[in-house]
C-alpha cells in the first residue's frame, strides 16, 4: 500500500472517531434545539470555519496536501452546481439521521447508518459495477442483525430506525457522488460549499419544518411529543429577551453544537473528502462504517447508554455483513500471502 492511500486511510479512520461520538452530540444537542436548528447552526458553522483554510491555500498556491490539486480550468459555474448537488444529498441524509436519533439509540443510529456499506457496492450495479456473491451474503447479514436490533423481543419495528435507514440511502449516495465530484473539484472548496448549502437548507426547514415535528412525533410515536424537551427558535429567541434562559443552558447547548459544526462537519466531512481522492468508494465505505463501533462507545460512556443481549447480537451481524461485503478489499493481502 502507497503512503497516499495509507494516509488516506488513516484519514478516513479518523472521520470515523470523529462521527462516532458526533452520535452523542446530536443527541445532547437536541435537549436544546429542534433538529433543524442543530443541523443548521452547524453546518454553516463548519462552510465558515474552512474559509480561512481556502484563503490561506489561494494565497500560498499549494495543494491539496494528498494528490495533486483539482483539475484546472473548472469554472465557477460548475462548482457552484457540484456544491449544490452534494449540499442536497447531505442534507436530506443528516436530517433524516437527525429526525431518526429522535427515536433510536446513539449506538443504534451509528450502526445502522453503517448501512451505507452495504448499499454502496449494490448501488454500484447501476453504474456499471459488478456486484459478487459476497456483497449478497453481507446484505443478508445486515438485514438479519437490523431486525434483532430494531424488532427483535417486541411487535412492530422502532420508527427512528427505518428513518435511519433512509438516511443510510442517501449516505450511499452522497459518498458515491462525493467520488465522482472529488476528481474535478478541489475538496476543500467542495466542502465549504456542500456544507453552506445543507445549512441554508436546515435553517429554512427551521421556519418550514420544525414546528411540526412534535406533531410528526406524535404520528410516528402516539404521546411522543411530552419528551420533546426543545424549544422552536422563536420561543428560544423569546426566552433569551425575557430573561429566562439561563446562561448554563446557553453554555451547555453550545458545546454538542460546537463539537458538530467544527469537528463532525468542519474537520470530519472535509477529511472524508480529501482522503476519498486516495480511497475507492468501496474501501472508504469499510473504513467509514466504524462509525458505528465509536457511536455504541460513545452512547455507552457518554449517555449511560446499556445494549441488550438483542442489540448485541444486531451490532454483531451488521458488523459481519459489513466485512463480507467487503471481502475482495480484506481477503486480498491474505490472498497474497498464501500465494507467496
């Protein structure tokens, strides 16, 4: 392995710590703010926090850090439109995640959001790639161990985790999209604009959507709505005129906030684009899936967070249709070796 793509590697791994515990941040986050709101103060928080990045690199003429720099002669026009296309995809995936986390567990969201591990080397048929025997088994796996982590001991399925799965949809879709636009664009600029454009989304959902997300909660979950404990923006906006939002409630609904904007999205997003010039889609998606393994870490040392038998099971057959779908990337090496 070429020190591109092992750089590029530990890169992703990195992504993955970051996302993992950013599992319990949206959580955290949201005993303060709507959804929404979350996911909009963050995403623009983490365009801003690039700019300087891109000013300094414009300045200095360098690179990209790993590879070379995007190809040139890519006009304005054609970023703005790959940006928007990006910011779309991310943003109808983190909001389904962020609605999902609502009714699920930290380490729940985490695994089956690894969903997308599966889901990219199936989508790629459609794109004119081959699909073996062992991404089927893998799909049967994780099928088989989301059922024991959302169904399993009782009737009817847990609505956070089918929107999860959703969103696993169109993390598939955005990772795959993020490969094809990465070879052309710069991904730093890339990840400013994907992240301005999902936070312009989120915050006119924050006006358009998120008052009626108690009531979507009540459909979903009859009487769910009582352990919504945040507020809308304008009653917060409300409280803090009158007085009556302390300023440990301010400071305590600040740090998950900061920790989604700067590093889940600012640092984490803007890694996964740069390692994914180095990393085939099907490769990073492996590496990326141990998301999961932090956010279950995370949800049980941050959020007292206890897996059942059940759960542990799941966990365990999601993992496993994930390392089977991927069996051409791992068995390789082994492959080699008994070769030599």
């Amino acid at each position: 392995m070429n020190k591109q793509a092992l750089r590029a590697d530990g890169l992703l791994l990195l992504t993955a710590g970051i996302w993992g515990f950013g599992f319990v941040a949206q959580r955290s986050g949201m005993d303060y703010v709507g959804p929404f709101t979350y996911n909009g103060i963050r995403f623009i928080l983490g365009s801003l926090s690039l700019l300087p990045l891109i000013l300094y690199r414009r300045a200095k003429g360098q690179g990209l850090g790993l590879g070379q720099a995007a190809t040139p002669g890519v006009g304005r026009g054609r970023k703005v439109l790959a940006a928007l296309s990006a910011g779309t995809c991310l943003f109808i995936a983190v909001a389904l995640q962020q609605l999902g986390i609502l009714f699920t567990t930290v380490g729940n969201a985490g695994f089956i959001t690894g969903l997308y591990v599966v889901l990219t080397p199936i989508f790629g048929i459609f794109l004119g790639r081959k699909t073996g025997l062992p991404t089927w088994i893998g799909a049967v796996f994780t099928l088989t161990g989301l059922y024991f982590l959302s169904a399993a001991g009782h009737l009817g399925v847990n609505p956070g985790d089918i929107l999860m799965m959703f969103s696993a949809v169109f993390w598939t879709c955005h990772v795959l999209l993020i490969d094809r636009l990465v070879q052309h664009i710069d991904p730093i600029q890339l990840s400013a604009g994907q992240f301005a454009f999902c936070g312009i989304y989120s915050l006119t959902g924050v006006f358009l959507l998120e008052p009626f997300v108690a009531l979507w909660a009540d459909i979903l979950v009859p009487g769910y709505s009582t352990t919504i404990i945040w507020k809308t923006v304008p009653e917060l906006i409300a409280r803090m005129g009158s007085g009556r939002l302390a300023p440990s409630q301010i400071i305590n609904g600040l740090i998950p906030i900061l920790y989604g904007g700067l590093a889940s999205v600012g640092i984490a997003y803007t890694l996964q684009t740069v390692a994914q010039k180095n990393a085939p889609p099907a490769h990073a998606t492996i590496i990326l899936s141990l998301e999961g393994l932090f956010a279950a870490l995370g949800g049980m040392l941050l959020l007292g967070e206890k897996p059942g038998p059940w759960t542990l099971l799941g966990f365990v057959l999601m993992l496993c249709g994930m390392l089977t779908t991927q069996w051409d990337v791992i068995g390789a090496p082994i492959r080699g070796r008994r070769k030599q």
